[in-house]
C-alpha cells in the first residue's frame, strides 16, 4: 500500500495516552502517515511544516486539557484556516465540561467527540469514518483508498461521481 500525502495528527500532552492514541490508529499508518505533538504550539508548528512541504491534514485528534493553548482553542482556530478546514476534527478527553463541549461543536465545527477511555475499535472506527469523508471530499483517485478505508462509501462515491459525468 502506498503512502499518501495526508497526515493524521494527535495532540496529547500526556506521553502514554499519546502513546495509545498511535499504537490503536496502527493499521492506518501504512497509508497515513502520523504526527504527534505535546502541545498545540508544537501542533501548529507540525501542520505548518506539512503544509508547507505540500501534504494535507486529513484528520486531526486533539486533547483538550494541553499546556498553554487548549484544544477546543486550538481546533477552533483551525476550523478558521482555509488550509486546515477540510481537516477532520476530534476532540479526544475526560476533561472537557458541557460548556467547552459545545463550543467546539459550535465554533470548530467539530466532527466527533470521544471520551477518555476509549475503546480501541471505537477510536479506529471513527477515524476511518472521518478519513474516508476527507478523501471522499477532498480527493480526485479513490482507489488507492479501498482498502484501508470503507470501501462500500468509497465504492458508492466512485459510482456517483461516474453517474455526473456521464449525464
């Protein structure tokens, strides 16, 4: 399976959990290539980096309790970022309160929120989900895609994009 040029960062300040975070998403690393950081200023500087260097951000797992800026923070900013909105968001904590919750439902448009302890099928589930929707949205080949993503959403976008351009 060839690497793509998408990217899955974790933001996790707790080394363990990070630790976990990539140890769960491991069959999704031959393909997608996984950045960690400890903060959301060593995030940034990671997404800066790739994006500069022409790779994407296709998905994006981020603790809310970081030192310095805090995730809901972090993520609404790049929910703001032409280059980092298509980016699937996750907020991933045992932190956050209803209040911080819902703004970053609100403002960073996030698309899943997972609670802290999470179970390994649950979090590989979510992030192949969230992945298969970026690439469905941002992505011009699909196939390369097939089998480490959901196949049958990717099989049905090849056919629907086939069927608008043939009429």
């Amino acid at each position: 399976m060839e690497r793509s040029d998408i990217y899955i960062l974790c933001i996790e300040d707790e080394q363990e959990v990070l630790d976990a975070v990539v140890r769960d998403l491991e069959q999704l690393e031959e393909q997608f290539p996984i950045e960690t950081a400890n903060t959301a200023e060593e995030g940034r500087k990671i997404i800066e980096k790739l994006l500069n260097d022409g790779m994407k951000i296709g998905l994006i797992l981020c603790d809310h309790i970081l030192p310095g800026d805090n995730g809901v923070e972090l993520l609404i900013e790049l929910h703001k970022d032409e280059r980092t909105h298509p980016a699937r968001k996750v907020l991933l904590t045992g932190q956050a309160g209803l209040d911080d919750t819902v703004k970053a439902l609100n403002e960073a448009r996030l698309h899943h929120y997972i609670a802290k302890p999470w179970k390994k099928e649950e979090l590989l589930r979510v992030s192949v989900d969230l992945l298969t929707d970026y690439v469905i949205s941002n992505e011009e080949d699909l196939l390369p895609y097939m089998k480490s993503l959901d196949a049958g959403k990717i099989s049905e976008a090849i056919r629907t994009r086939r069927n608008v351009s043939d009429s």
